[in-house]
C-alpha cells in the first residue's frame, strides 16, 4: 500500500528539501559558517531518512523508496559542503589581499 506522511514524517523531507536554497541564500551573505552547519544538518538529516522504515519488515521499504526525490536532492546536498569550501577560501584569499590598516584602523583616523 502507498507511504501515507504523517506530519512527523513531512518536517525533516521539508527541511531536506529546502536545504540547498537555504545554504545558497547564506552563502550570497558571506555566512559561511551558518552554512556549513546546515550542510551538517543536511548530511544527518539524509542519514535518518534513508534509515527509517515505516513497515514492519525491510522488503515494505523505506521514505526514500517512497519518495524517490529524497535521493535525487542528495545529489544537491552532498556536493553543499565543497562550494561551501570554495566559496570560503575564495573570500579568505579577498580578505588577505586587502591592505590590513584599512581593514583594522579606527574610524576617527579616516576623519579629517
């Protein structure tokens, strides 16, 4: 019989779903810490999916041969944590670039 979801079921496919966008919208915001940590929930959160079954023996199945997007947003997700990465190292490399006196002068020493 097909996988009805409860409400307890549609939180973590919701959120694992939304992950990619929501780690992207951090990242235009140089948040990459924040990031990171999302892309760590991201990697537990497909770890229980792929984990849970809702029948009483393994052949009935489990959420992600329910909802085969599971899977396929995986693809999104695992490859979260090396353009998180890059993008990082590339804004670290934009910081040691810049002059440091104008990156740790007091404002007064800017006033004339």
């Amino acid at each position: 019989s097909p996988y009805t979801l409860s409400l307890h079921d549609a939180l973590p496919i919701y959120l694992f779903l939304s992950l990619p966008s929501l780690v992207h919208t951090l990242l235009e915001s140089s948040s990459f810490l924040p990031a990171a940590r999302l892309e760590g929930v991201g990697r537990v959160v497909y770890r229980e999916l792929s984990s849970f079954s809702y029948g009483e023996n393994e052949e009935e199945g489990g959420l992600k041969e329910a909802f085969p997007i599971i899977e396929r947003q995986w693809e999104s997700v695992g490859s979260l944590g090396t353009g998180i990465a890059r993008r990082a190292t590339a804004e670290l490399r934009l910081w040691e670039a810049s002059p440091i006196v104008s990156r740790l002068s007091p404002s007064w020493l800017n006033e004339s």
